[in-house]
C-alpha cells in the first residue's frame, strides 16, 4: 500500500500542469550569481557544454554537469515547450545528497529522497 502511495504522488508530481520548476536561459560563460529556479546552458547554441543551477533542494549547492560525451559522466537535455528534460538523474553524493530527475522543467525526487535525508 505504501509502494502505491509513492507511485500515485510520483505520477501527480511528474505530470501536473503547474509552471515549471526551472526556466532554461543560455549564456557563453558560467554565471557568477546564480537564480532559483533557472538552469544556465553554458556554451554556444551548437556546442552546449555545462548545465548548471541551483539545487532544488534549496540548499543553494551550485550544480554543474558536463555535456561532453568525451568527459564522462556526462548527462544530456532535451528542450520540448520551452522546458528542459535532463538525464541521468543526478544524485548528489556530498552535502544535501539529494536525487532527483528534471522532467519537463519540474523536479521529480527519487522515491527514497525521504530516506535519504533522514541519513544525514
């Protein structure tokens, strides 16, 4: 029953209508003051190369993941009405040790994030 509960928020969580999480802006450098809520794609609209933000969390943990596939780990985005899908999840392994996925500009918190945070 539990199990269930978990899934049917997760499904309300991923597919609500309400505003994104997060807005996309691009910038060639990375940001030296960082907003809430906004994901900087750094680089050139042909080479992207980093995608940061703000850890949703509210941590305030600058989040930097790499887009070169030569570089790994490296993660990949997807733009589709005007919101951002980013994967793999990133799973933050100091500091908050938050997991959790970006899915059409909202976060979407992995299951045990609960557990997670109660282990600290």
């Amino acid at each position: 029953m539990r199990f269930l509960r978990k899934l049917i928020k997760w499904w309300f969580v991923f597919f609500q209508t309400q505003r994104p999480d997060f807005k996309v802006t691009t910038t060639d450098e990375v940001p030296v003051h960082y907003r809430a809520g906004i994901v900087y794609i750094v680089g050139t609209p042909t080479e992207p190369w980093l995608l940061t933000f703000l850890c949703p969390c509210g941590c305030r943990a600058e989040i930097k993941l790499n887009l070169l596939a030569e570089e790994p780990p490296y993660w990949q985005f997807k733009i589709k009405y005007k919101k951002i899908n980013i994967h793999p999840s990133i799973n933050r392994i100091i500091g908050c040790k938050s997991h959790f996925w970006i899915a059409s500009g909202r976060t979407v918190w992995h299951l045990n994030r609960a557990q997670t945070k109660n282990q600290k």
